[in-house]
C-alpha cells in the first residue's frame, strides 16, 4: 500500500485550511495522471469511497432521489496522537455531470453545518484537475492553541493519500476500457 501511495504521479496545485473559531475551511487542487472520465467514476462511487482512504470505514448511499441527487453517509475514524474519534458525514449530493455539492445534515452527523464542492476538469485525455473546496463547523471542541497545528498536519496526510487513490484507481480503470 505504502508503495502505491508513493508512487503516485499527481501534482499538487494548491492545499490550504483555515480556521474561524471552530469553523474550519479547506482546499485543494490536484493534477492527476488519469483520464477525466475514469477520475469521474472514482470520486463519483458514493458507496465506494471506502477505497480512497484508510480513515474511510462506511460508505453508502442512504437514498437515491434522482440519478443527479442523493444522499449518502460517510463515517471516518481518525487517530491523532493517540486519541481516537468518530466523524459522521450525512449529505445531500447534488451532481452536475461529474462535478457535486454536498451539505451537511446536521441531525445526522457529527458537524453542525458544512458544504463540500468537488469540480473536475479534462486537461488534456490522461490528465484531470480535481478540486476540492469546504466548509464545516463540527459539533466537537477543537483546542484553539493546538488543534489548528495538528488538523493542518492530518489534512496534508490525508490529502496525500486521498489523491494518490483516486489517481491509482482511475488510472487501474483507465486501463481497463
């Protein structure tokens, strides 16, 4: 697995994360090495999301409403020197080709709003730009002094990964068409 994620290809644009009392926001953009359509059916799988990270322990779609609206729940563990904690993402997805919206329902996760966007586009037939940008208040203490440090530290690592399967994953698709 280690080598895999290594051996990833993927170019970094952009990473931030900030923070706002216990409202934090963050972005991202990545050039994968991956055909645009098979980058698609990766991050557009709701139920397999499991795959594209290792703090990803449930993936599901709970309702489907249309073919471009759903909701799903995504449940994460997290460890962070030493200390263990469960987040819960409940979302209405809105998708527009093979670029979605997801807000947060707050009586079903562990956040008391939030909003994700993910946009997608071709850059060229083997190379895709992916952009993530959100925003989410959870519904636990982050230490102001401290949590902002380490949730930087997390957010970097777990970017890194989530890239780096995604682009794995879709280049393994690509490969297969």
């Amino acid at each position: 697995m280690l080598l895999s994620v290594d051996a990833s290809a993927y170019q970094t644009e952009e990473t931030s994360i900030t923070f706002d009392g216990n409202t934090y926001a963050y972005r991202f953009a990545v050039v994968l090495d991956a055909p645009f359509s098979a980058v698609a059916g990766v991050v557009s799988d709701h139920a397999g999301l499991i795959r594209i990270n290792d703090s990803i322990t449930e993936s599901r779609v709970l309702e489907q409403f249309s073919a471009s609206s759903l909701k799903r729940r995504v449940r994460l563990r997290q460890c962070v020197i030493g200390f263990c904690f469960k987040l819960v993402f409940v979302e209405l997805v809105e998708q527009d080709g093979a670029d979605f919206h997801a807000v947060i329902v707050p009586a079903e996760s562990t956040f008391l709003d939030g909003v994700a966007d993910w946009t997608l586009e071709m850059l060229s037939d083997t190379r895709t730009r992916l952009t993530l940008s959100a925003r989410q208040t959870p519904d636990f203490w982050i230490p102001p002094v401290i949590g902002p440090f380490i949730l930087k530290r997390v957010f970097d690592a777990e970017v890194h990964e989530t890239c780096a399967n995604i682009e794995r994953f879709a280049q393994s698709a690509g490969t297969d068409s």
